[in-house]
DNA sequence: CCACGATATGAAATCGGTATCACATACTGT
DNA sequence: ACAGTATGTGATACCGATTTCATATCGTGG
C-alpha cells in the first residue's frame, strides 16, 4: 500500500497523510481520520521515497576498525546515546582492521546514505584524504587527529608520559615498552613517544631492544613479553600501549613465576573493566571513550546543523589509575 | 548530480547509466564513456532512488540490548562477517536494555528501510510477538527461542548444568547461585534451571536463601556476593550465570580474604577473554558467539532468497573449560 | 534470402513519497 | 469593516533512480 491508496482508505489527501507525518499543519478531525486508518490497515511510509526528496535520511555512518573491543564499544555507546536521543539511527560498517574496506565504506557513504559519518580510523593513508575531501556530508573522526576535520581525540601522549614516570618514580632502572602499530598516530606512535620522553627524563637511555611492537590482543601482548624475558634483558618495568596488551604480558610472567610488582611492575592504558580483576589489578589510565563518543557525536549534530567550516579539535584528558601492579615502594 | 546530467556528460542515455551499475547489458564503447566520465565528475548513484523502484535496501537491522558487551560484540562480528562479503552494511540499533525501544526499533524497521533483521532480544512481550507478526521482512532471532521464529540459541540449560555438576562433583555441601534476570529465558531462567538440576541430581537441596538475582555487570556480581556471604549461609561453591557476574563475586571475595577455590570454588558462563587472566583462573563455559552470529546471518539470508515458510530453531552446543577456580581435589 | 533468437538501445512510465503553489478560511487589532 | 496574519487545504510538479516496452541490429542456421 502507498500513500495515495492509503489517502484513499482514510478519506483525505495525499498532501493531508503526508503532513500528518510531517509538520502536522493539519485539522484535527483529519488526523483522527488518519490514525484510525492508521490502525487499521498497518499503513507504514516508504523511508527512502521520503529521501529521495527530502534529502533526509535519517542515518549516520560509523566507521570501525573492529567490534568486539572493549574501548571501541564503549566509544560506539556514546555515538548511539546522542544519536538515539535525536531520532537518527547508526548504520555501523565494521572494517576488521582492513584499509581496503575503510575506503569501500567511505565510497559506500558517499552514495547519499548518510546525512553523517564518524570515522575511528586507525592509520591514515593519502587515499584516505582524497576520499574525506570528496565526501558530501559532515564527517568526525573519533581517535586520531586530522587536520581539517573534526576531530576528538585523547591525549595519547600524556596519558603514556604519566604512567611511565609514575613507575619510573619507583626506582626502576630497566624499562621495556609495549607498543601498537607505530603507523597508528595515537595508540602507536604517540603513546610509544610519551614512553620515550619520561624515560629521557629520568636520565635513562631508550634500548630498542627493550621495545616490541604488538597487535592489539591479549595473545599478542604474551608473546611479546615473552621474547622481553626469554633473553638477559630483565626488564624490571613493562610498560603497555593498551590493557590488552598488559593483560597478556601479565599472564606470561605469571606463568613464568615472575613477581609483578616485585620483581617487574606493569602498566597499561584504557582502564578495561576487567583490569581490577586481573591477577595483579592492573595500574592503567582512564581515557574517557564514552565521552569521547558523545562529544564527537554531538560535533557532528551540530556541523549538520549549522555547516561552519570551523573545524576544531577536541582532546579529552586522561586519569591515572593506580592499582597493585606497581604498588612497589621506593 | 544526477543520472540525466550525468548521461549527458557522458553523452550515452539515462538507461545506459542505469544498465552500467546494474545488469551490465551493454556495448563496450558505451562502458568506456561511462568509465571515464565517472572519474572525471565523481558521480555516484542516489541509493535511496534506487530503492524506491528496486525496493531494495541492502540493509540489515540489528537490534541489540547493549553494545559494550562482550558476548554480543562477538555475535555481531559473526553478523557482520557473513553480510559484509555479501555486500549488505548492518543497521544497528542499540536498545540500551530498555523494552521500549526494542519496539520502536522494529516499529522502524517495517518502513522498509531494511531487508532483514535479526534481533538480540533480552525479554519477550506479548508487544513483541504482535510486532513481529506484522514484520515484512524476514526475521532471526538469535540467543533466545521464540516459536514461529527461526533462532540461532546456546544450550544454555545444559551448560549450566555441566558446570554445576563440575563443582558438586569435587565434594561442594552448600551450594550458593547468582543468577540473572528471571525474565530473560535463556540467560536468566534456563541457566537457573540447569543450576537446580545438577544440586538436585547430586541430593542437595535448592535452598533460595542461596540464590540471588543479579544485573549483567560485574558491580552486580560484587553486591550480590556481599550479601552471601555477610550472614552465616558460608557457601562453598558460587555458580554465577555470566562471567562478569563471576569477576564481581571474585573480587569479593578477595578483598574478603576468601580463597578461590580451596575455601569457595567459581564457575562462570561466557569464556570471557579475561578468565584466563582473572586474579584466579575462571572455570566457565565456552559459548559459540560468533557461530551464533554466524548461522544467524547464514539463516536470515537464505530467508531472505527463498522465502520459505519452514522455521528451523538451531541450538549450539558449548564447551567447558576448566580452570584454577574449580581446580580444588576431592 | 529470410526467419529467428540474442544482444543492444532509448523514451517514457513508474516507484512512493515531499515541496510548492495558489487559494480558502479564521482570527487579530485598529 | 477591513487589512493583515496565521492556519489549513488539495492538485501537481518533482526527487533520482529502475523497469518496461517497442524497436533496432547482428550473426546464423535452414
């Protein structure tokens, strides 16, 4: 059934159904016409017949790296609380760390899907940023910085530069690093640099060979810490780029007898939930993902708005959250 | 832009755009025009014109109680695994626990906004089964079973079950249960029921006094084994529905002094990533999350080819696996 | 040489809505 | 009483694609 059969069955105009819809400039025994046939025959309008004129579709496109991720759900639920609340819905396109389906689903939005997207990227590429300028709607990324887009981020660089010194003010003297992908701006490279400058400044030199790179995974953040300890290195200090990551080296040195934090302390970033529970309760920092989703949503609501050409970036700050696993006194 | 102006810029007929993206009956030279006229304007088809003639949306709703979990994370990778290659994107709608907007949400997805659905329902109301009936589209439920419906579902009973017997087996006397949300058949009243089999299979009795309800969280997990184990009952074994639920009664009983398992054994349900590295080791039971998504999205599509009337309800297996937390001798 | 199916083509109808427009009516304040 | 505004109305053009249909061209076997 379309609207005009419907129009038909309720006794009014097609432009009457259609406002009742819509602005509602409508007299009341109309509507009362209309929701009784409403009732009646389970007349529901044609989303996309709407688009096609209005130009609305209601729908904002989010662009993921992976789903099962702690940080990256907790973001998605900021993204969904603004959004649900204004009537949009998400459709969530989930690029399983693949660049070739980070592009895809850009071009895929570029096809009047969307009225916005937000992307969490990982690593930015020069395809990318042709394919950002050609986009016909708002976009927000979440995570990174870009220059010339809206971007909230956390201070990745901090956030590694306080937990760091926070264990080098207990007397380590052999730090090891855990870092991600060094082509990821914030959780690589950033994090990796806060690491290096609190090192620096504590009079110690960074050995490459006390720096690994991981994936972001738990069996990941195992092997790593394996091949840290399986050598003459003795780290007394293993800091990590995320929970996850410190979740695994953990694991490894409790299988290997290893005292944390007596003999090697740990550190991590993103205050998973799962870090008080952990075998040692994990010292990690608090980045605000969810505030991050909301903000970032709410950005992108008001650049649908208002389409300024102002382009800002927003960082969150950090917490640290200091728990057993380097509770070590000086 | 739109496809007549595009046409004549690329000086073919609108059918030949149209054929172009579509069934590709077409000559050669006209393919070529088209190629290179693409690349020169940037031109990309209206989506939502197409689905107003096409009545395709290349859409899936999926409704979802929660994003940041990690179970449903995992039944959503599967979901999106199998529709990404099909080329579908995913709708997702997070209904945050809340009944009303699990019916809003299928309210929305009947304006054909989508082909298909799956839902994650937590609860079912006669609401839901009027809602459902009236649905267009072909619908899978997946976690829970509803009659008429093809499900994808764990064995939720028998899982219980078998960890239950695990404990008993190892010489439990007083037996403690936090369960979840009665009305929540397959995580709440299921698993519940596996629970007082496996006590009353050993000769125990199910005493309430030793049941408590408990939400999905871990903070949850904490209070209701506060409350266990601040009066003389002195349980030796818990059984917690979910791991989060377990975490929590972990923590408890830590900071308490309590030793896992030689005083109190655990037993969980989910084999959430973070058993493994949990302060001590986590019995649980391995569920097929991603399977589940998996042949939910594998049904849903074949659905939605055929149309059959025939509703097939899969019900996964599940796998125990044991750690330190049970790992007391008799 | 002609009939016939396969391939190819563009004009126009169509999908199901919304936006515009010209016009009707009711309520203000002066 | 009357101008001016706010409210209410339905016919119709329009959005941007797909699909249908009538027709054209080609190779090929009889």
């Amino acid at each position: 059934m379309n609207i005009s059969e419907f129009a038909k069955e309720a006794g009014v105009s097609v432009s009457a159904v259609s406002r009742y819809f819509n602005d509602g400039y409508l007299a009341e025994d109309k509507k009362e016409k209309i929701k009784a046939a409403l009732e009646r025959t389970g007349y529901v309008p044609s989303y996309s017949a709407r688009t096609v004129r209005s130009k609305v579709t209601k729908l904002i496109g989010v662009i993921l790296p992976k789903l099962s991720s702690e940080s990256i759900s907790r973001v998605t639920e900021g993204i969904s609380e603004v959004f649900g609340k204004e009537g949009f819905e998400l459709l969530l396109v989930n690029t399983a760390n693949d660049y070739n389906r980070e592009i895809s689903s850009l071009e895929l939005f570029r096809q009047n899907r969307v009225d916005g997207v937000i992307l969490l990227a990982s690593v930015f590429t020069d395809l990318h940023r042709s394919l950002l300028a050609k986009m016909r709607v708002p976009v927000v990324i979440i995570g990174q910085q870009l220059k010339g887009y809206n971007c909230v981020c956390h201070n990745d660089f901090g956030a590694a530069y306080s937990m760091t010194k926070l264990m080098l003010s207990k007397g380590v003297k052999r730090p090891a690093f855990i870092g991600a992908n060094p082509d990821d701006k914030a959780a690589g490279e950033d994090r990796r640099k806060g690491y290096e400058r609190a090192v620096a400044e504590a009079g110690l030199t960074v050995d490459p060979k006390y720096c690994e790179t991981a994936k972001f995974s738990m069996e990941s953040g195992y092997e790593k810490a394996k091949r840290l300890f399986s050598n003459r290195l003795k780290p007394d200090c293993v800091f990590c780029a995320t929970d996850n990551i410190a979740a695994g080296a953990m694991l490894y040195l409790r299988e290997n007898g290893i005292s944390v934090p007596n003999d090697v302390m740990i550190g991590g970033i993103g205050d998973s939930r799962f870090g008080r529970v952990l075998y040692v309760p994990l010292s990690t920092v608090h980045l605000h993902y969810k505030t991050a989703g909301i903000e970032g949503a709410k950005m992108l609501l008001s650049e649908m708005k208002s389409s300024s050409q102002v382009h800002r970036i927003l960082q969150l700050e950090y917490d640290i959250v200091e728990r057993e696993s380097t509770a070590k006194e000086n």
